[in-house]
C-alpha cells in the first residue's frame, strides 16, 4: 500500500514538473496567450499551493509581455488611421479584457520565495472597447453598401454576412434589419421549375403536384429558391424542367402453370398374415402389426398477375438569362405490379410448404393505368431529389 502511495505522490509531482516545463516552452516561444491559459487552468485547481511559485512567476511574465505586445499593435493600428484597422483595434481590446478575466478571480496570487504578491497592472478597457465597437461597426456598414453597390450575386451575399456581423455586434443597428433581406433577395438565385409531359399519356395531378412539392424534398439551399408557379415580380436566373418523353404500360397479363404433386405417407395399419391367411403372432404370443402406407397426388394451379409501367424523361437544367441549356440528366423507372396465388386439386395432403403459402393468396384487382404511373412515380421523385441535391445552383 505504501508503494502505491509513493507511486501516485510521484506521478502528481512528475506531472506539475511537465506542466511547469511546458509553460516555460511556450513562454520562451512566444505563445504568451497559450501560456497564460495553462497557468491559470493549474491554478484553479488550488491557488494556495507552495509549489505554485514557479507557475505564478511565468504567468506574471506571460500576462506583461502579451499586454506588452496587444499595446504596441494597438498603437501602431492607430497611427495608420486607416479604417481597415477597426475589426482588429476592437478585438485586440476584447481579447486583452478576456485575459485579465481569467486573471482577476484567482487574486492574489502569492509568490512565497519572493515574498510578494504577483503584480498584474489590470486596466478597465470598457471605454475603449465601447469606441472600437462603435468605430468597427460604422466600417462595417460602410463596407456592406460597398458591396451592395456593385449588385452582382457574389457581392450581395457577401453583404448579407457583413450584415449578420453587424447585428451579432449591435442587434437592430440603423436601417441594417431591411438591408440584410434585400441581400438575401438579391442575392438568391431563383429558379423556375416545370413539368412537361410529351409522352402522350396522363400523368395523374397528384404526382404532378408532389413532384413540384418543393418543400417535401428536404433541400438545404439558402441561396436558391425553387419555385413551381411564376411571379411576375421575380427575375428567375434559372430554370429546371422535368421533361416527361415515355410513358409506356403492359397489358394485364395472367400466367396460368399447373404442377403435379405426388407423395407416399402412412395410412394407418394392417395384420401380417401367413401363408393360410392366419394372423401371425409374435414370440410372446401377440397379433404382429406393420404399417400400411398409400400415395396421394394433387395438381397445384399457379397464377401469376404481371402489369408493368415505365416512365422516361430527362431534367434539364438552363440558364434563363443568357438562354442556353446548362446540363441534362436521364430520368427513368418502371414499376412492375406483381401478384402470385395458387389454387389445388386433389390430396391438400401431398402439398409442398411452398404450395401451401401461395394458396392463401389470392387474385387482386390490377391496378388501373392511373395509379402505375403514380407508383411508377415515387421512384421519379427519389430520383429527381438526388439531382436536386447532387447538383446545386
């Protein structure tokens, strides 16, 4: 038990010496924030410790030469006087607040070997980051228009972010709330997609209607908006149409195939007799019995219902501003309805298991030519969502 204790009490103080070790690392390479990080997640655990003296002194110094080094970017971002500078001005300020935020529940912090409190020259940097802020989102607004000026697509979403970055900072700023949907707006691609039927068949409403049912397809496309009936008040970029070119449907067609069923069982029992027709007996003198076994047969009737429908068309993809095709794609299924049932004559006896689960079956109603093709057509939608979403505008 002891040596497990001497085991842990080693492994805890090997473990302090690695933390120590790497702090002093990252301080001598320059990463004071990751320095300051892992001193202060160390000293949270327990402050008061007398083995902390090392870790204190490397967190005094971390926390003053990356004060040191935010300053000096500070005055030099402020000496260009340039508005580029006001996204960096404003979070230089925000991180030097979230490090002395780390810093400032643990004090003090008590150098033992020295004998004096660690000294952290913390500062109130609320006013300035007030002003940065105030500074970063009037840039960025300024930016924003920039971009909504050169009305093209890529600019007006790039706009749009630069709006959400306004509002993340101060919600409900100037006119920002209708700027940023007119960048959406603008900035969507809408397209028009139809349905044309040149096959010469019906196609049933309700597919037609789930086909264009945009909403059912679950697309993730907040640039692009699919929309099935036009307005006249949009300017449609591009349009998709599903072009139906081959509706074809089978005859109803009933295979009849009869099977013979032959097979030899136990039917009951009879008396062995001897050569004067007596009952033989056995050696203790009783009637000697055998099986007696007889061959059934049955004829088993298979029909098979078969109707089939297949649909074929293409997607095409176009640009309506400069009016030319982008790109097509096939579009084809078949839907074949199918139904088996059997029916027997004979000995229900001499029946396979096979036999016996196509007898509970039994003739179905073909389906009428309506409801193939909407069948045919859930395969059609499967199909034209993967075109959707493996092809985005």
């Amino acid at each position: 038990m002891k040596k497990l204790l001497l085991i842990f009490c080693v492994a805890i103080l090997l473990s302090g010496c690695n933390s120590t070790k790497r702090n002093e690392r990252l301080l001598s390479q320059g990463n004071y924030e990751q320095a300051i990080d892992l001193a202060v997640k160390k000293l949270q655990r327990d402050k008061t410790s007398g083995k902390n003296d090392d870790r204190i002194l490397i967190l005094e110094d971390a926390f003053n030469k990356a004060k040191g080094e935010d300053l000096r970017r500070i005055n030099a971002l402020q000496n260009q006087g340039n508005s580029n500078s006001a996204k960096e001005l404003f979070y230089t300020y925000q991180n030097m607040e979230y490090i002395q935020r780390q810093i400032r529940p643990l004090l003090p912090l008590r150098i033992n070997s020295e004998g004096r409190n660690a000294q952290f020259n913390l500062k109130d940097y609320s006013s300035e980051i007030a002003k940065a802020k105030k500074d970063l989102i009037v840039y960025l607004y300024n930016e924003a228009n920039i971009y909504m000026q050169r009305q093209t697509i890529k600019d007006y979403r790039t706009a749009y972010n630069v709006y959400c970055e306004i509002d993340e900072l101060q919600f409900n700023y100037k006119n920002v709330s209708q700027l940023k949907e007119d960048a959406r707006y603008y900035g969507t691609n809408y397209v028009f997609v139809n349905l044309n039927n040149r096959s010469g068949q019906l196609i049933p409403q309700r597919l037609e209607r789930e086909l264009l049912d945009f909403n059912t397809y679950g697309l993730d496309e907040f640039w692009t908006q699919y929309h099935a009936n036009r307005d006249t008040g949009i300017e449609y970029n591009y349009g998709i149409s599903l072009n139906f070119q081959e509706i074809a449907i089978s005859p109803e067609r009933i295979n009849d195939q009869t099977e013979r069923r032959s097979k030899r069982i136990k039917d009951g029992w009879e008396y062995v007799l001897d050569r004067n027709g007596n009952v033989k007996k056995d050696s203790l003198g009783n009637d000697i019995k055998i099986d007696k076994y007889i061959t059934i047969n049955a004829s088993v009737t298979y029909t098979e219902q078969t109707k089939s429908a297949f649909v074929g068309g293409q997607v095409v993809y176009r640009d309506l501003i400069s009016r030319r095709d982008l790109n097509n794609y096939p579009l084809s299924t078949e839907f074949i309805f199918e139904n088996t049932f059997a029916r027997f004559r004979g000995d229900e006896r001499a029946l396979t298991p096979e036999d016996r689960k196509f007898i509970r079956n039994s003739f179905i109603p073909f389906p009428p030519n309506e409801q193939m093709v909407y069948d045919a057509g859930e395969n059609i939608k499967i199909r034209f969502k993967e075109i959707l979403n493996n092809n985005s505008i």
